[in-house]
C-alpha cells in the first residue's frame, strides 16, 4: 500500500485502476473531468490495460458503456450535472437492461441559473432511474468505493449500474492524503467480471427487447428485487475489504454518536465531516448531539434509519437539494422511513448548500439550537428552512 496526496477526483481515478475495467467511454465535464483525463494517462502510460474511448457526448458515453456490458467485459464511465441529466434516456435503460455498470458523478447544481458548483440536485433529481447511489465522504471512501461498487454491481444478485457521487469541488478538487491499495489485493478483492447476460453466438439471447402489458411487471419487479439485494451484498463485500485491506465500513449508513443522542442531524457527502465537528464541540459542552451519515441513498435503508433515531428527541435533515414546490428530497425519504416503521418524533428540513454555497459551522449550531427548542416544545413538525435566506423572506405558504 502507498500514500499519496490526491484530490476525489484522483482517488476515484486509482480506485478505477485497480478495478482494471475493460473499457472507459469518456467525455468532460467539470468539475468532473480530472477522473478521465487521469484514466487516460494511467492507459497511456501502460498502467491500466484497458480500451479508451472519447465518446461525442455523455449520451454517447452512456450508449457505448451499455454495448461493452452487454459483450460481457467491465465498463465505467463518468459525468456530471448537465451531463448526468442528458444521459436521463440511458439511465433507464442500463438498469432496465441490468448493465452492471459503474458510473462516477461529481455531483454539481443544474441550470439555469448556469452554475458550476456543487449540490445534489443533478443525482437526487434521478433517485428512481433504477441505479444504486451511493454517496462519498471523501477522497479515501472515493477511492474505496470505486472498487466496492463493481464488486456490488457485478454481484449474480443484483446486476444493477452503480452511481457513486462525489461532491463537486468541495470533494473532487480538494486533496488528502490516501492510502492506495496494492494491485494484488485489488485483485484479490475483485473477482474478474463474470456475467450471463450478454450476447452470445452460442447460446443466443434477447436482449433490449419489448415487453407489453402481460409481462413487463415481472422485469420491473425482478429490477426492483436486485436493488433490495444490495444490502445483503454490501455487507458481504464490505466484510471482504475489511478482511483484505483493513478498513471498515458501516453500510447503508454511518452513526456517528446516535447511541445516546437526543438531538441529531441526517445528510450525506462531504458536509458530514463539518457536521461531526459540532457534533464534538456539543458533546464537549455536555450536549447530547450526534450524525447520522445517509452513505446509500438507493436503496433507501429505511430500517437502519429508524434505528439510528430511535429514542432521539428531534432530528433534522440537511440536504444540497430541494424538490420544488414540495420539499427536500432526503427530507421526503427520511420521513417515509419514520412512518413505515412508526417511529414518531419532530424532524424539520434545511436546505443549504446550492450552487456551492458553504455552510458554516455557525449554521450547523443553529440546526442544533433548533432540535432543542424543538425537542423541549414536543413540536411535530417545523418548517422547511433555507440556509442563507432570512426567515421572513421565505414563500412557503403561497403569499408573495
């Protein structure tokens, strides 16, 4: 194992390496862009044997990933907001198709107002396109990740695409030291791809066909079914890597201080890592807050939630992501958890983040300083909050 100094972007790009996919379809978009250019440079340089190939479009990208899964060889791609969006057509039919694909997106806001930066909006806007989600906290879970989701996609009981997310700048473009494992226990990790659906000369099959009325609940259902299987083989693989290169994951979700907390925040990506840091500071004060890290937005770990936030006084949720005219979507997922499983207690919704937008350390106080007022008053419900924007200035109840 070495330690380098790389940005998310980089570490996906190692993480990729060691995955020795059989063929990368790139096209750029920023601040996704650093993941193929640094595969091309591994291709060039003869440290990855593997076929690239710079597509017209991320539509494009998408198609060609589709045709290589479905010759029976291991395909990654990557992309990003508007990119991620043009592909939407493909999405549907990767997952429909059961393409075990692994797709790399640097999460980033979508247009208009034309923005660069980085939210959720771009994946969370796709959370039923049929793909497992994943989300990184940073450069070393990215790198991690890359060779966890072939390993998970791949598997005979899920057969599903894989989208492992990456905050835009805040994670691509920020560097850390990272441990990169040795090609050997790479391979030992990750089995060679393996796959019966493919075209074949000897035992013909009908692939991307058409399916009416009579049949095509039984593909969604089965399409379905392979999602629900992840959690099984999430744990199974992250035993495996644990055994193999040492470091531990927690599954669907990350706790981070819920056993005993009264008050507790719900995210996912990077700001979790400034949120622990209040958690911290609160608990140094005698304050019993804590984090509840979302690592798998699909599928959805509804039960794990409901653990996490059992006994907890109140909760928030605090997204990069808004469903207009509604609220956030996390927000909507979180509370449906809490209603399948009778869990009761207040859970309010901030918004923070788009566009790239920090969110401060003062902020994440404040959330806490809320789920105290919330959790003494016994209050069921509060309104969502706009990070940034003065209460009063909300339109939350129709009035302009």
């Amino acid at each position: 194992m070495s330690r380098k100094f790389l940005s998310g972007d980089e570490a996906f790009a190692y993480g990729v390496r060691l995955s020795k996919p059989d063929v990368i379809s790139a096209y750029p978009i920023t601040p996704q862009t650093v993941v193929v250019e640094k595969l091309s440079d591994f291709v060039e340089d003869g440290s990855l044997k593997s076929n690239f190939i710079h597509v017209e479009s991320e539509h494009s990208a998408l198609s060609c990933a589709m045709g290589v899964s479905a010759a029976g060889s291991r395909a990654f791609t990557a992309t990003s907001s508007q990119g991620l969006l043009y592909m939407a057509e493909c999405l549907v039919y990767a997952s429909g198709g059961r393409f075990p694909i692994v797709m790399m997106n640097a999460n980033r806001s979508t247009a208009l107002p034309w923005n660069i930066y980085g939210d959720q909006r771009d994946s969370l806007a796709l959370l039923d396109s049929g793909w497992i989600q994943a989300y990184a906290k940073d450069g070393q879970e990215a790198l991690d990740l890359a060779l966890l989701s072939f390993y998970i996609a791949e598997h005979k009981k899920v057969q599903t695409p894989f989208m492992v997310n990456l905050d835009g700048f805040v994670l691509t473009h920020t560097y850390e030291v990272v441990d990169v494992p040795e090609q050997e226990k790479a391979d030992e990790f990750l089995p060679a791809f393996e796959t019966d659906n493919r075209f074949d000369f000897k035992h013909p099959v009908n692939m991307a066909f058409s399916a009416g009325p009579e049949t095509n609940t039984y593909f969604k259902f089965k399409e379905h079914q392979g999602l629900l299987n992840v959690p099984e083989v999430v744990k199974e693989a992250e035993e495996r890597f644990e055994k193999i290169f040492g470091r531990k994951y927690s599954g669907l979700v990350e706790k981070y201080l819920c056993d005993d907390a009264d008050f507790v925040i719900v995210t996912l990506g990077s700001i979790s890592g400034l949120v622990s840091q209040i958690v911290d500071e609160l608990r140094a004060k005698g304050k019993k807050a804590g984090l509840l890290r979302i690592r798998y937005m699909r599928p959805f770990p509804v039960n794990e939630i409901a653990q996490a936030l059992q006994g907890v006084k109140a909760a928030a949720v605090l997204e990069k992501d808004i469903s207009f005219g509604a609220e956030g979507t996390v927000f909507t997922n979180v509370n449906s958890a809490l209603k399948k499983t009778g869990l009761t207690l207040p859970v309010c919704n901030y918004i923070g983040g788009l566009g790239g937008k920090d969110i401060s350390p003062d902020e994440i106080h404040q959330i806490f300083e809320e789920l105290e007022r919330l959790g003494d008053n016994g209050s069921s419900s509060s309104p969502i909050h706009f990070l940034g924007i003065p209460q009063e200035e909300h339109n939350l109840g129709g009035k302009k």
